[in-house]
C-alpha cells in the first residue's frame, strides 16, 4: 500500500491543498534516514544522534579561540555599537576591519581565502558579535549564511574562482528571496527569468528587503523559471532558478537603498528592480529549476546564525539583568530578593542554558553532515527567537525604568532582536512547518490506512465494500493498521524508548524524557483523530503539538549538554548555576509539555474563532483610509492611509521612490508579468535581429498531427 500524501486528505479546501504542494515541491524527497524529532513523532528515540554531545576537533576550536580573542578585544573597544544603532549605519571602516580579520570570510573555503571554519566555530563567533551588536551579527550573518552560502554549497569551480575571494575579502553579498508579494510565501515568486536560445536568462522583476543589497558585489537572486514549450512556443514556469546576480550587470537598479525601522537600524534592507537583465548561463546556482532547494539549504545556516546572535545578546542581558537585581535595593534589600525577580532569574538561566545546548547540537549536527535536520534548525530558530527576546525581555523588566532608558543598551538588544521571530520563516509559518514535517511521515501512513480502512462518504456502497474487504485482509495493512488502530481507539500505547546511556546523575530526566516522546507521538495520533481534516486548518492544535516538539529537542539538547558536563568533571559555581538551570528547565518543561496536552483535547479555539471573526466583521466596518495597508492588498497600494515620511530618515536609492508608483498587486515596480511573459512568448516566436532573449529561428508551430 504506497503512502498518500497530505495534499490527498479529503475535505482539504482547493488552497490549502495547493499550499501543501508547493510547500511539497520545496522540501523536495525526504532525506534517508528521519532525524531526531522526526523519529519523536513516531515515539522513538535516535539516541546516537544526540549522545555524546558533538565537539569541535581541537585544532579548529584553537583556531577559533584565537579568532574569538582579537575579535572581543575589537568589539569591547572599537566597535561604535551606539553610533550604529543611532546613525543608523554601519561605516565602512568598520566592514573593512570585520574582512580583514577574516570574519566575513568564516565559512568560505581556505583556498579562495576565506578561514574555512565549520558551522559550530562560525556560531560561535556570531553568538560573540551578537552580545555587542545585533545589526553587526545580521550584516555577518546576511552575508555569509544566506547571500554567499549558495555559492559555498552549490557553486561549480568556475563559480566559486570566480566569486568567492571576492566575497570573501573585500565585498559584501545578498540574499535575494523576498519581493512585495512574497513574504511567508516563499514560493509564489513573480520574478521571473527567460531562457534565451544561446542559453543565458533575461532576469525581469523586483526584490524587497534585500540585506545589504545597496552594497553588495554579488547576489543570490531567486525568480521563476521560465522555459518555453518546445510544442507551442509559450512560455511554462518550471520551478524556480537561483541565479548570481552582479550590480554591473546592465539593467540591475537598486531603486531604495533601505528604510527606518525599529531595531538592527545599522543593517540595510534593498530594494532592486531587475529591467531585462542578462544573467549568463553560467550564474546557474545548482541547477536550472532546482532554486527552492538553494534557497531552503541556505536557511539552515541563516536560522542558526540568527539564533546564535539571539543567543549572544539574551546572555549578555541575563548577567546585567542579574546584576541590577542583586545591586539595586527597594524595601531594604536587593530586588533579588523578591521571588517574583527570581523566577525571573531562574527563567533567564534556565532559557539560555536550553539555549546554547540547542543552537550547538545542531551546529555539531551540520558540522557532522547529517542530512535530515530541517525540523531541528526551524525548532532552534522558533525556540532561540522567542525566549531569546523574552529573556531581553524580563532583564529589562527587572532594570524598571533605568531598563527602559538608552545608555543602559538593554532597550537596543531589545528592539533588536524583535526581528527574529519575523524574518527567516516567521515564526507561526515554523511552528505550522514543525507540526507538519515534524509528523509527515506517520501522518501519511494513518491516511493510508484510514482510506483504506474507513468508509468513504463519496464512493458507492459496492466500491467501499469491495476497498475495505481487500484492504483489511491484506496482510501488510493489516501489520500496520491493527497497533495504530489500538493506540487511536482503545488508547494503548507503545512502550517509551530507552535511553540508559546517560550519566547515572541523569537517569531520572532521561526517564522524564522517554516517557514524554511516548505521548508526544500519542497525543500526534489523538489530534489527527479529533481533527481529521480540519487539522490542516486548525493551527493553533498544530502550534501545541509543534511547541511540544520544540521543548523536547530543547530538553534532549540539554540533557546530552550536562551528560557531557558531567562526564568531563566540571564544577565550581559557572557548573552549579548550570546543574540548577538544567534541574528547573526539565520540571518547568515537562509541566509545559502536560499543559499543551491537557489543551489538545480541552481547548478555547471554538470561541477563539469566533471572537477573531466578530473582531473581523466589525474591523470591515472601519475605513480603510484611516489604516496604513499592504502594497501589495488586491485591494490596491491606494486603500489605507499614506505613510509619513517627515521625520523619519529617508535612504533613497538611484530611482524612483516606490511609494509613489501605483502599484497594482501582481505587479513589479513598473512591469506587468504578465504581460511581459507575453510579450517575451511572441517575441520567441519571431526571428530576431540580435541575441536579446528572443531565438533565431521562430519557434515551431505546435505539432498538430496526432497521428
Ligand atoms: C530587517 C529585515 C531584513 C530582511 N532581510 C531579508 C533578506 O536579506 N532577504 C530576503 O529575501 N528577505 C529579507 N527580509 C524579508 C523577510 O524574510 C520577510 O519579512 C519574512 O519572510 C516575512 O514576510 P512578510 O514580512 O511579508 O510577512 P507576511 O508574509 O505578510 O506575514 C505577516 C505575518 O503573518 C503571519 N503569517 C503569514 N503566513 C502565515 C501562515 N501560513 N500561518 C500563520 N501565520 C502566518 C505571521 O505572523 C507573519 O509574521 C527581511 C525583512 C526584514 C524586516
């Protein structure tokens, strides 16, 4: 019985199907062997994945060490963190320096003079400049883990000669993905390029919030892949073309170079539109069609690195929260003093402690080639993003007002790093993402078996019969559907793995841990059975189910963390602090996990929905001219209230500032695509007088005889 995949469920509306196969299409075929959360969804435990914690080898961690050491000494002392943040600029002088040291150059290959450092050393020092500076890890991190990373991974040798020691000792790279109508949807891309008859690609359309884009020597550009049919000449998306783009290339425009915005205010965020741009065929990333999976392998660097940054700045707040707790005095003692502070404390402590374990299992785990950690790199980002900020948060809440005020730099890292459960997939997109990649494969075993098994509304009496005759006397449904069928009706559930290979101190959280993956994979059965096919729909039952997963990579993380510690004899009070955070993360965790259980099948969601509906229909009642509203709304750029702009800095680029160009949705900047992909197939149909995208000879007619 071949497996069915989600988009097959029955009841699924027209778009959330569509949504499934795109999402499908990106993810591209499962790796071989499933990872760690991925085994937790069936209940299992892949012990040797986790066990022992990974380490460095040691000449890289001296060599790293050494790197870290002369970039403190830079950042504690030179580094203008304030300026940036206020100017709204990171100088020249300042990149400069950051390339000569070799920072920019981290992940690229000694040979095209890059430091060639793994994934664990490159976080390592982005969790350092994030301690500092937020808008400095996002500029390092821009470039390296998105805008130059698809040339480290999948540029031939010609590519790599030709690029990489550029971006890697003088010149800054960019990613990009995002355009105005494509945010959370990364495959709806509307730029689009043609493949001319010599074999290079005419780029066309528009790209916003590019990262350092105004000042980059390359880009990472993603479009549609245009190809015209060879049977009727017109032209057919076939999937999407990473390709390396130039800004000397002819046509390339970065008409804004960034915007006011609420933190990282030293990094820029372009604007580019692309008019005809030539990209020769050799600019290809990977291959022609294959973009979704440049630009997917690339975002398991970006959200590592963004949550090492995140990790960096909690931190550094965490020690100066605790400090100001232990040195302000109110009613005459130390705020510390006051349980409510010191949940706060245990909460910072315990946070960052899940923290680092996690962000440093899964840079061992990129470090050691594992392939199928998607799931894990996501549940890092969702889990570093929002308690990294929460932990900002309650130090800046603990410092009251003299928190709130700039010079204590708290209230910079705060709105910092508000970013990052935004950008990189935000975070309600990733928890949907974990739920349902977390969980594919057992979920596309229970509709198979529930097809096969259950009686279709839709089918004729005969036809239902006849499937669950065979269906139910067919020995391999049978194996499958007879222990799944007593875990979803009769509530048995499979035994808990083992796990008895930790530290005999820790036996009772790896028991706690066990037992836990147990009824994670249960309670991903029970809710697939209460919801059917309303859980497509029903996120915030796949948000619980998701948050249940993140905490259990941040528990098993944590746990081969202080196995390790505990393994290599540490102590004195650094250890004690980390004994005791690791001690309340697991009880506080594991009353976590119980709650989200107790919601999934107790929950307010039904009046929920309804109150977010009657917030709508009285929302429509408003006008929308008093509202600021998307560009790209169908409703048109013209609906809501215009923007101010006085007082509020200005980064215009060569061209035309966009907000004053109507834009109707479906458009680039000034170009109808689908008017222009048009144009483009006629003009492919006639001859052409020179090699501007169109073919020499016209295309033939479409074979009519079908004999
Ligand atoms: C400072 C900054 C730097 C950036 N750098 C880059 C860059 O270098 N390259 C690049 O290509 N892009 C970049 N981006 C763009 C960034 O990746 C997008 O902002 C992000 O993908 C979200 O898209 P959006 O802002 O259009 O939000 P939308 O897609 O409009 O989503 C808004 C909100 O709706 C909710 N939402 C959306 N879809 C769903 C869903 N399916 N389920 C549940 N909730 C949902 C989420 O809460 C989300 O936050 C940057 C953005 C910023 C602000």
């Amino acid at each position: 019985m071949a497996d069915r995949g989600l988009s097959d469920i029955k009841g699924v509306s027209e778009e959330d199907k569509k949504m499934i196969e795109n999402i499908e299409t990106m993810m591209g075929p499962e790796p071989e062997d499933m990872g760690f959360i991925k085994n937790a969804f069936w209940g299992r435990m892949r012990e040797e994945l986790i066990f022992p914690y990974p380490q460095e080898g040691d000449e890289e961690r001296d060599t790293c060490d050494a790197l870290l050491e002369e970039l403190e000494e830079y950042l504690e002392h030179e580094h203008p963190r304030v300026e940036i943040d206020q100017e709204q600029y990171i100088p020249d002088w300042v990149i400069d320096r950051l390339f000569d040291m070799g920072v920019m150059g981290m992940i690229i290959p000694e040979t095209y003079g890059g430091l060639g450092l793994g994934v664990t050393s490159y976080n390592r020092v982005l969790e350092l400049i994030g301690r500092y500076c937020a808008s400095t890890a996002v500029l390092v991190s821009a470039h390296q883990s998105i805008g130059c990373k698809a040339l480290v991974m999948f540029g031939t040798d010609e590519q790599k000669e030709a690029y990489l020691p550029m971006v890697a000792q003088e010149k800054l790279s960019a990613f990009c993905l995002s355009e105005p109508n494509v945010g959370s949807d990364a495959a709806a891309q509307e730029s689009f390029s043609v493949k001319t008859e010599d074999g290079d690609y005419i780029l066309n359309g528009e790209k916003k919030w590019s990262t350092s884009g105004a000042m980059s020597g390359l880009c990472t550009v993603m479009c549609k892949n245009m190809v015209p049919n060879p049977q009727t000449g017109e032209l057919e998306q076939r999937g999407v073309n990473a390709l390396i783009v130039t800004p000397e290339m002819e046509g390339v425009e970065v008409f804004e170079n960034n915007r006011a915005k609420t933190g990282i205010r030293g990094t820029w965020q372009a604007r580019f539109r692309f008019n005809d741009v030539r990209v020769p065929q050799e600019n290809v990333l990977h291959e022609e069609g294959k973009g979704l999976k440049v630009a997917l392998s690339c975002l398991n660097y970006g959200r590592c690195t963004l949550s090492a940054g995140v990790t960096g700045a909690a931190k550094a707040a965490k020690e100066q929260g605790i400090k100001w707790a232990q040195t302000r005095y109110q009613f005459e003692r130390p705020i510390a003093d006051f349980e409510l502070v010191q949940q706060k404390i245990a909460r910072m402590s315990a946070v960052t402690y899940a923290m680092d374990a996690m962000l440093y299992m899964m840079t061992g785990l990129l470090d050691q080639g594992e392939s199928d950690i998607m799931v894990e790199t996501a549940i890092t980002k969702v889990f570093c993003s929002e308690f990294g900020w929460q932990v900002i948060d309650e130090a800046l809440q603990v410092m009251g007002g003299e928190g709130y005020m700039t010079e204590h730099e708290l209230e910079r890292a705060w709105r910092d790093n508000r970013i990052h459960s935004i950008v990189e997939g935000s975070n309600e997109v990733m928890q949907s993402f974990i739920f349902a990649y977390g969980g594919k494969q057992l979920a596309e075993k229970m509709v198979s078996i529930q097809e096969a098994l259950l009686w279709d509304t839709d089918a004729s009496i005969g036809d239902n019969l006849s499937r669950i005759l065979k269906a139910a006397t067919t020995p391999a449904v049978l194996k499958k559907a007879v222990p799944m069928g007593a875990q979803l009706f009769l509530g048995l559930k499979p035994s808990a793995p083992d796990l008895q290979s930790v530290h005999p101190a820790l036996q009772d959280q790896a028991d706690a841990l066990t037992t836990l993956i147990q009824k994670h994979s249960h309670y991903f059965k029970l809710v697939s059975k209460w919801e059917r096919e309303d859980v497509v729909k029903h996120q915030a039952q796949q948000a619980r189910v998701a948050d249940n997963a993140i905490f259990l990579f941040a528990l098993a993380s944590s746990l081969s963390k202080m196995d390790d510690q505990l393994r290599s004899g540490e102590y004195g009070p650094a250890f004690e602090r980390d004994r005791a955070a690791f001690e309340y993360l697991f009880d506080w965790f594991e009353r976590k996990i119980h709650q989200n259980f107790g919601e999934m099948r107790d929950n307010a969601d039904e009046s929920m929905r309804e109150a977010a509906q009657a917030a709508r229909d009285y929302n429509d009642t408003l006008p929308n001219e008093d509202f600021y509203i998307h560009e790209g709304s169908p409703l048109g750029r013209d609906a809501g209230k215009e923007p101010p702009t006085e007082h509020i800095a200005q980064f215009d680029g060569e061209g035309q500032d966009p907000r004053e160009v109507d834009r109707k949705p479906g458009e680039t900047q000034d170009l109808d695509v689908d008017e222009v992909v048009d144009e483009v197939a006629d003009e492919m149909a006639q001859p052409a007088e020179r090699g501007d995208g169109a073919p020499e000879e016209p295309t033939p007619a479409p074979d009519t005889d079908n004999s």
